[in-house]
C-alpha cells in the first residue's frame, strides 16, 4: 500500500508542475550491479551482476536549460558473491521512482543528478554448495530493506528524432542489511549498499 502510494504521489505532482515545456518518454538499458560490502569479512569482493531497467520518464523545462525530470524505472539489480565454499547470488527487483535535475547545453550533451528511491518488488538470496549442489534460497523482503536510497549521477547525448543515448551511476546511501539473525550469507555487522552502472536508450515521444 505504500509503495502504491509513493507512485501515485509522484503522478500528482508531475500531473501539477508548472513548466514552460513538457515531454514524456520511455525508457530502457542494461546494468552493471554490484553491492558494496563492509566490512568485507569473507574476501573475494562481490562481483557485478547484469541486469535490466525500463521504465517512462517526464522532462518539465523549469527554465532555458534546466530540465526537471522524474522517472519510474523497474530495474533488476543484485551481486555475485561467493567465499571459499559456496557460490552466493543476489537477484533484486525494485521500483525506483527518481527526480533528477538536468542541465542541457547546446551540443545536445546534458548531465543530470538527483536523489532516488527504490521499492523492492521481490527478490532472492541463493546460496550453492561448491562440493555438494545444494542449494538454499531466502525471500529477499525477509532478510533485505524495502527500500534503498541512492544519488543518480549522470551524462547523456541527444540525438535526431527523440533519440537520446545515457550512461548513469546509482551510488546507494542507505544500509539495506535487515537480517538480524544472519539466516543469509551476510552477518549483523555488515552494512549493503547498492552501487548500479546504467548504460541507456530514451525515445521522447512526439519528437
């Protein structure tokens, strides 16, 4: 109910903005994801994990060259991790609603930031023995937060027709480690923080 809650908030307010120019658009990319883990008790580091983003957008020109544009992407995000006798996965689904802030130079090159949060949809923690093949399997929402906080950094180029073409980096704020009685692979002590590399394609409709 409150993530219902969170996107129809951020209808509204998108629906309300005053803007001297609105445009929507779609869209969809590839990630790199990875989590940051510390203390690192059980080295090697975990490993990126690839995934997918889709989602619309809007782009609210507040003045000459600066753009505000919300978005609410679905984006497969997780790691690979793995210590001496297990392989570890993290598979995570989340809806991330972002507000982010643009500015756009004349060349058709723009670079944006802004805040983002992210709603976990569903999600798993696999755990395979390396000798035997077992397998043990933990509900993400049992041992994960519901919600991950970020910082959206990133650059984009316009092209003809709507066209636009985007590389971003989602460097997560918040410690998502909510097992307090260790049934995952990660202990008590160690905070989990989302670090996704996004490589993007965006159509603005009537272009």
């Amino acid at each position: 109910m409150k993530k219902l809650f969170c996107i129809l908030a951020m209808v509204v307010l998108i629906i309300q903005l005053p803007a001297q120019d609105k445009k929507f658009g779609i869209r969809a990319g590839v990630n790199m994801s990875n989590l940051d883990v510390s203390p690192e008790n059980d080295p090697p580091a975990p490993g990126s994990r690839l995934g997918i983003h889709l989602g619309g957008f809007g782009m609210f020109e507040l003045s000459e060259g600066i753009i505000f544009q919300p978005e609410v992407l679905f984006s497969s995000q997780g790691a690979n991790d793995e210590d001496p006798e297990t392989f570890q996965t993290v598979k995570l689904s989340y809806l991330n609603l972002a507000g982010l802030f643009k500015y756009q130079l004349e060349s058709g090159i723009s670079i944006h930031a802004g805040p983002q949060l992210g709603l976990l949809v569903d999600g798993e923690f696999e755990e395979e023995d390396k000798v035997s093949g077992e397998q043990d399997i933990f509900d993400a929402k049992s041992v994960y937060k519901g919600t991950d906080l970020a910082l959206n950094f990133g650059i984009s180029y316009m092209l003809e027709g709507g066209l636009e073409l985007g590389v971003r980096y989602n460097l997560g704020i918040s410690d998502n480690n909510d097992d307090p009685f260790e049934n995952a692979f990660y202990d008590l002590n160690q905070e989990l923080k989302s670090r996704v590399l996004q490589v993007s394609v965006a159509y603005i409709l009537g272009q």
